[in-house]
C-alpha cells in the first residue's frame, strides 16, 4: 500500500544522498535525495540552493524540464519512474542489482534503494552520480575493463547467468560497471584512447545471436539516416559475439559526461498506473510513441528533425519486428543548446508476433482508438500514428521508402554480422510480412562515419 504525499512530507529522514551533476568543470551539486524506510517506495528530492542559483545565472539546468522544475519546494514520489526517473535513470536495472546482490550475499529482492545508491560506482546513465551528505565525489578513473578482457567478462557473466558464483576476479570485473541499466548481461569497457564501450554478452545458449542482430539492425538504421552509435561486434569463440556500442553520454576523459534522460522518465507514469491497463485509454496516453513525440515536440531543440527521426525508428522497429521497444529504451540526451533526441539503442528483432511494448497507432486503419489494436505493429497504424503527430502523409511515405529500400538489403547485414544462413531464416521469420522482399547479399560498406547524420529526410 503506498503511502499518501502528505505523509511522505511529513516524514523526518535524515538525507540519505546527496545528487552532483558532473558537468565540464567536475561535480556540483543539484540537491538532495532521500528515501524512507519503509517496505514501500518512498522519496524526496529537493534542489540545493546552489543549483537553482547557478540555473539563474545560466550555468545549471532542470534535472528533468518537465517534471523537475527549478523550485525550491520539494519533489515526492511513490515510485521509480514518477516524477524523480532523471535520478534513478543512473542506477542500475536487474543486471546490476543481480551483481550487487551477488557481491553482497543477499538476495536481490532484500536491497534496500538506499544501499544500491551506496554502492554505485558513477558508471550510470548520463552526468548524474550520488554521494554520501556532504561527501564530494572523487570521481577518480574507473578502473574499467579494456577490450582484452571481454572474454574473461563474458565467461564471469555466464557463471552469473548459470547461477553460480564467478570467480572472484572476473566478478570484480564485471561489478565496476554495475550501474548500467537493463536486464541482460553487460559491461562497460575502456579501449586505450579512453572511450568507454558497453559490451552486450550472450545470456547462455540462444537460438539466435541477439548481438548479431542488434548489429545488422543498428547498421541499416545508420545506412536509412538515423543517429546511431558506433558499434563493433567482437568473436567469442563457439560462433557467439559481443556487441559494442559507445556510449553516446560519454567523452573521452573523467570529466565530460552528457545529461540524459529516458522517455519513462519524462513520461513518468504516476505510482497507480496498472499494467493491465496498457490496452485501456490510459495506457495509450502514456506508453505510446504519439506520447514520445509530445515530448520531443515540447523539448527538442531540433525538433522538427527528431519528429521525423521518431517516425523513422518507430516504422523501422515495427519492420524489424522490435516488439521490445518500451519507453525506457528511447532517451534524450543534453548538449550545449538543450535536449534532442538520444542516439538509438536496444534494437533486436523479438522472437514470434507479439504486440509492441508502445501504441503505434490508434488502431490498425482506424483514425480513433482501437484498445489493444494500438500495439499493433502495422505500417498502417504507424502512418495513423503519424498524421495524429502532426505529419504531413508525403513525408510520412518518403520515411517509409527511406527505411524500406534499406531493409531490402538486410541479408548483406546479417552476413556482415557473422550471422550463418540458418540464423539468417530464424530471424526472418519473425519480421513483419510488410517488410520489403529481401535481396541478394551484396559487399557490406559502413554507410557513414560513426554518430554522422547523413538523412536529408530528417
């Protein structure tokens, strides 16, 4: 049972941590983040004075410009993703409570939020890291894994995975980069120019390498026009593969770290929001694309470019069969001039004909809402979606032969992977029937430089 707002208010917590944004010149600290102790989630968030001064003078800035704004008063949630998600947008997700729990002998289930803030390791999501009241962060160098160690990191993963205990070394290893979100295996690694990589393992014996394909499928996104990370794949041994993709709210160096925040966040879906009620009027308000384009609309600083992009990504994952495209794996990220549209990520068609974690649409056809009809991944409810952004249909269709003249080419894609033929047929299957026949496997040649923007359509 959650605890009403007002008695969260009235509860007196010490604070627990205190919250620094790293930002050209090292931390400063944004505010303050407490969290009672009680079975049910409970925080308090509030800006240190210091902060909201600096954002008058034009040096800080809203945590989160929509649901954090620059106050004085204090910010309370019951929940992760409400209201305060830009906080533990930088702390880890299943995978990285796994390891904690592992290296604490406890089980997952019994750590406290407030011990998992303890023991980050400042290797999160974007520039936010936290520290004890009082406590400047040190933010010395990660002594990170480099590239030789992937396939120590890969093996302690495994024994993570199988249920048993890695050996002492490799598990150090992998707990340096803990606090990267997501469930499946991952580390982040340092390459000897100092860019910081994360490494997507296998998790066991897979009909399939979702390495290989989150390559192929990231490749032709940069190939249509999209802002993709650099990505490498890396041989295993036993026909299995790692995935690296720098990290897009990183530079080179201990200092420089990109503010960034995922959709959910932004979204932030209040504490009684009931995943059964996805398919009901209210889901569709809140985990849609339509409400990511809102958001993109209300804070991009090239909007206009990054509409055009969303629909992109939306048909491709809907082509490509990426069911698993919920909000948390859409971000923005923070330059100079503002928010725009974060690299994409987490790109792996997904076994069988399930719905999209999003509504596409208001229902396949239809120009109102349909229920479940919206998750349905058709070219027709994506070009519904659209028109209720606001997009124009000779853009939209423009978009849509960008994406399908690219997918054409997928097998080239595969086999550039390392993917064999029978790998090949297994994930074909499971594409959209809409997708465009596929040619011929051609030489694979990478489509543009890392990162580069190259779509006029955009």
């Amino acid at each position: 049972m959650n605890v009403s707002r007002k008695k969260i208010r009235d509860k007196v917590v010490a604070p627990l941590v205190d919250v620094y944004a790293v930002l050209d010149e090292g931390p400063v600290l944004a505010g303050h983040l407490d969290l009672a102790e009680s079975d049910d989630f409970q925080a308090r968030f509030t800006y240190a004075d210091s902060w909201i001064e600096a954002a008058r003078a034009g040096q800080a800035f809203a945590l989160d410009p929509i649901n954090l704004p620059l106050t004085a008063r204090p910010y309370v949630a019951s929940h992760r993703d409400h209201l305060l998600g830009a906080l533990f947008d930088a702390t880890p997700d299943a995978w990285g409570r796994t390891l904690m729990a592992l290296s604490e002998g406890t089980p997952g289930h019994a750590l406290p939020e407030g011990r998992v803030l303890s023991l980050g390791k400042g290797s999160g999501l974007g520039a936010l890291v936290f520290s004890p009241p009082g406590t400047v962060p040190a933010l010395e160098p990660l002594d990170l894994p480099g590239l030789d160690d992937l396939p120590a990191l890969y093996q302690a993963a495994q024994a993570v995975i199988a249920g048993g205990r890695a050996e002492p070394q490799g598990l150090q290893r992998l707990v340096r980069s803990w606090d990267m979100g997501g469930a499946r295996p991952k580390a982040v690694v340092r390459d000897k120019a100092g860019v910081e990589w994360v490494a997507k393992f296998p998790r066991g014996r897979e009909s399939y390498s979702r390495q290989r394909v989150e390559w192929a499928n990231l490749e032709m996104a940069r190939a249509i026009g999209m802002t993709v990370p650099q990505t490498e794949i890396v041989e295993l041994g036993d026909g299995e593969a790692a995935l690296l993709v720098r990290r897009f709210d990183r530079e080179p160096g201990v200092k420089r770290r990109l503010h960034a925040l995922s959709a959910v966040s932004l979204i932030s879906p209040p504490a009684t929001f009931d995943m059964r009620q996805m398919d009901m009027a209210r889901g569709a308000s809140l985990h849609s694309y339509g409400r990511i384009a809102e958001i993109t609309r209300h804070i991009s600083v090239r909007f206009s470019r990054d509409m055009g992009e969303l629909f992109a990504r939306m048909v491709f994952n809907v082509l490509v069969r990426n069911t698993d495209d919920h909000a948390r794996n859409h971000a923005f990220v923070r330059s100079g001039d503002g928010f725009r549209l974060a690299p994409l990520f987490d790109v792996v068609t997904q076994p069988g004909h399930g719905r999209h974690s999003l509504h596409i649409g208001p229902g396949v056809g239809e120009q109102r809402w349909e229920g479940e009809l919206g998750r349905i991944g058709s070219l027709a409810n994506a070009l519904a979606g659209g028109r209720q952004w606001g997009l124009k249909l000779d853009g939209m269709h423009l978009l849509l032969e960008r994406v399908q003249k690219v997918l054409a080419n997928r097998r080239t894609y595969y086999a550039a992977s390392g993917m064999d033929a029978a790998q090949m047929e297994t994930v074909e299957q499971w594409l959209s029937p809409e997708i465009a026949p596929a040619d011929r496997p051609r030489r694979h040649q990478r489509a543009a430089a890392p990162g580069v923007e190259q779509g006029s359509l955009f």
